[in-house]
C-alpha cells in the first residue's frame, strides 16, 4: 500500500479504468502502476499537503506544451485527489477562455491579421478568466459557470453548454500550454522564429503584442496560482508530432467538423512555437514541479523545487 492515509485499492482500481478508456491511437500507457506511484500518488499528495495548510481553495497551474498529455494528467490527478484524499477538484483549461471568433476577427482587423488565429495571449478573455479564478478562490462561495470552447468549430459554445460549479471546489486545476509563461525581453523579439514571423510579422507587432499582454493581463492572472507543475516535452519537434495525435483524437469526436490537415497543422503550432521555447528554457526553474516526458511520451523523471 502507497499510504496508510490512502485507499490504495480504490485509487488504483479508478485509475486503471480511466488509462483503459484512454488507450486509443496507440498511446504510450505502459508500466501503469510505476507511474502511479512514482508520479501521480506523490504529485496528489503534495498538492494535499499545501492544501490542508490552511484548507482554502488551491489553483494548480499544469502547464505543458501541446499534446503533452495536460489533459490527461490533469483527469488522473483528479480521480486520484477524490478517491485518495477525498478533495473536490475541478478542472478548466486556458484554452476554454479563448475569444470568440467574432472578437478575434475584430482583433485582426484592429491589430494584427494573425490574432484571427486563436492561440497566443491576446486570444484569451482575460477578464472573464481572472473573474473566475477570483470567485473560485473567494471564502464565499457561489456557483459559477465556466466557459467552454470548441476547437473544431473554432468557437466558444453556448452558456448552456458551460461547466457549472455549484459546490466550492478543494483544488483547482488550471491548464494550458502558457499557463504561467512570463515576458520576453525586447531584444528577444527582434530576431523571427519561423516563416510565419518572417513573411506575416515583418514590423513584430504580433509578437510585440503578445508580450506586452503577457506583461500586464496575464501576469494578474498567473499570481493567482498557488503551485505550477511543468511538463517539460523533449523539444518543440515533439509538439508537432504530438499535435497530430490531438488532431486524429479530435476527428474521431467531433465527426469531421474543420479539422486540420497535416500542412495546416504545421503552420499552426508556428503561432505557439515562440513562446514554447521560450518555457522550455525557463518554465522548469519557476515551476515547483517539473515532470520530464521522454521522446516516447512517457513520464521520465519527476523533480520538486
């Protein structure tokens, strides 16, 4: 048994039964049991400790390239905090803030023509999401519904279609692939990254514009984070072969509604490439846990700071 604390058996019995429902397009599920309890269990049980320091409402920010598993590690830390620890745990993604599609084609008219692609800061409803962690946070709990976007319509649904939370959550778990990224320096962003900086962002106010949204919009938001655990992917190449995984997941559930072709998705992770870098660089020394994930997509080595 993991910890006297612990149903051991009921955490594992859950676990197992959600990698199974997982395994699908050849994903990397091996040595289940290692990962719980080399990973998963003492990752839920520090997040337990800093909770009952003084038992108010907990935001962790999970923070990992594209297709570096977020979601998934966020749903077993979940299942493992309730059957484990008995935490009520709730889970949103950065992701699901994203501006309408209306709102950013008036941001790429205004702006830039390359903030019509959703992605970066600047494509986030920045204000909606500091409500919402705030009032996540407060003592004085009340229900709150929780936006929610779907990618093959490149649009936010209905609010009948939103998370409801009715009950004052235990641990918060934010995610997203620029979940607590800082600034670049000015002289960083002289130089382009990609053709798509080169050939669509000659004067840089795209990429000037990012980062002065990251300076002021999202830095009040990321101080609202109790603990970041950064999954830290190979190198950037991966993002693009793990995209594509996404991608054949996303057409399986979405019945073939604007999915990206292998060309078109290359060019899309061109708009995340700067800042993934960026984190890669930096992330794992701000962050209080960093998981390394190998070339194979498989949990590495796990590192508390």
């Amino acid at each position: 048994m993991y910890n006297k604390n612990i149903n051991y058996q009921r955490v594992k019995d859950r676990y197992l039964d959600f990698i199974k429902s997982q395994e699908v397009l050849s994903e990397p599920f091996r040595d289940k049991i290692g990962q719980l309890n080399n990973f998963y269990l003492p990752l839920s049980k520090k997040i337990f400790q800093n909770f009952i320091r003084n038992k108010k409402t907990k935001i962790v920010g999970l923070t990992g390239g594209q297709g570096s598993g977020k979601s998934t590690i966020s749903n077993i830390l979940k299942i493992i905090l309730k059957n484990g620890f008995n935490l009520n745990t709730v889970i949103f993604s950065i992701d699901d803030f994203y501006k309408t599609f209306n709102e950013r084609r008036k941001m790429s008219i205004k702006v830039s023509p390359l903030f019509i692609t959703r992605g970066v800061p600047g494509t986030h409803d920045t204000n909606l999401l500091y409500d919402c962690i705030k009032n996540l946070k407060k003592s004085s709990f009340k229900s709150i519904d929780i936006p929610k976007f779907d990618k093959a319509i490149d649009d936010r649904l209905p609010k009948s279609s939103w998370q409801k939370i009715k009950k004052k959550p235990d641990i918060v778990i934010f995610e997203g692939w620029c979940v607590g990224v800082s600034p670049q320096k000015n002289k960083d962003l002289i130089r382009p990254i990609n053709t798509l900086e080169k050939e669509k962002d000659k004067k840089r106010i795209w990429r000037n514009k990012v980062n002065e949204e990251i300076k002021v919009k999202y830095k009040k938001i990321f101080k609202l984070i109790d603990t970041n655990i950064f999954l830290q992917v190979p190198s950037f190449k991966h993002v693009y072969k793990w995209r594509l995984l996404q991608e054949k997941k996303l057409r399986l559930s979405s019945k073939g509604k604007k999915i990206m072709t292998k060309s078109q998705v290359k060019e899309f992770i061109m708009f995340y490439e700067r800042l993934t870098k960026h984190m890669l660089k930096s992330f794992n020394k701000k962050a209080e846990c960093v998981i390394r994930i190998d070339e194979k997509h498989k949990l590495n080595s796990i590192k508390f700071n």
